[in-house]
C-alpha cells in the first residue's frame, strides 16, 4: 500500500498532461475547414490548430514587452497560456520557461507553415479545376446541367482533400506530440505546486 500511495503523485502529474494534450486536441478536432462560396476557396481558422499549439516566446511577462501588432500577440491572448502568472515566477525560472517555449516554438514553426502550405495547394488546385471547368462549359464541351452537377459535389472533394492531406502530413499529430513535451518539461522546471497552479490556469472544465 506504502508504494501505490507514492506512486500516486506521479501518476497525477501524468494525467494532467494527458488532459491538457486531450484538451488541445479536442479544440483542435472542433476547428472544421469550410468552403466560402464568394470567393469559392477553402477556409479554415487559424490553420484548424488550437491556439495552445501557436503560443510563442512572445509571452509578455517573459519578454518583457507587449508587440500589440504581432499575429503572434494575438494568439497568445486566445490561449489558455494567457491565464497563466507569469509574472510569479523567479527570473531564472522564467528564463528557464522561456527556453522550453521557444523551443516548442521552434518546433512547431515548420509544422505550421505546412498545415498553411496545404492549405494554399489545395485552393491552388481548386482554382485551376473551377477554371478548367469553366473553359469546358465556354467551349461547350459540357452543358450548364453538367456544369451545375459537377459544381456541386466541389466543394466537398477539395475539404476532404484539404482533411486528408493535414492527416498525411501528420499535423495535428505531431503538434500534439511537440506540446506534450513542452508540457512535461514546464512541469519538470516548476515545483509540485507551481505546476498544480499552472494546471488549474490553463485546463478547461
């Protein structure tokens, strides 16, 4: 009994990890890809990622400033990240989170700029398909019946192929395994009691 009361702990600590990571993803999951009839192009919110996985070192009580004009600034404010006191830690703990964040950034900045590059090829080919398509129903090579028939089931092939090509890549999955990491590390730098408030500021009932 003496060992599974100590072990206890431990096994807490894990298991508010794996919420939080449950967390991102679940938000994550709940950003879904639209088509924009108007401009006929795919859509998505911040890249269909939670914004707990676009934090940067750009942390104010970390950097010491505030860049009101920076994306960055704003996706920070829309995190759980900005519930946190930053500004209760010491300096070196400070400095020693703003290492883990820069590095999570570091890591996820590739990922990113992938899920944004998917996400201009797949409008990319959207274009040029609508295009063509149009060129066929000019030239009469298709009737209007035809045209309309086809317009229709567009806009679902290019989401799923948007969908499917962010699973290829891995995106969500290695954003999510990038933020696990970062969560272990925070939690290694803070005391038990630290990151049981750091817990409770960032986790969503």
């Amino acid at each position: 009994m003496g060992c599974q009361k100590e072990s206890n702990p431990l096994a807490q600590r894990e298991q508010n990890i794996s919420d939080l990571v449950y967390q991102a993803e679940t938000e994550s999951d709940q950003i879904t890809p639209t088509y924009n009839s108007n401009f006929q192009t795919i859509e998505i919110a911040h890249f269909g990622l939670s914004y707990d996985y676009l934090i940067t070192t750009k942390i104010p009580a970390l950097c010491g400033y505030y860049d009101y004009n920076d994306i960055n600034f704003e996706y920070f404010k829309e995190s759980n990240f900005n519930r946190v006191n930053w500004e209760s830690y010491s300096p070196s703990t400070k400095e020693s989170l703003e290492g883990i964040i820069q590095k999570f950034e570091n890591k996820q900045l590739p990922l990113i700029q992938n899920a944004e590059a998917i996400l201009n090829n797949c409008n990319d080919s959207l274009n040029k398909y609508l295009c063509n398509l149009q060129r066929l129903l000019n030239q009469k090579e298709i009737s209007k019946k035809d045209y309309d028939s086809i317009m229709t089931g567009v806009p679902d092939t290019f989401l799923k192929l948007f969908r499917s090509n962010m699973e290829d890549n891995k995106i969500r999955i290695n954003c999510s395994a990038n933020f696990r990491q970062m969560l272990q590390e925070i939690q290694n730098t803070l005391s038990q009691t630290q990151w049981e408030e750091f817990f409770q500021c960032i986790h969503r009932k």
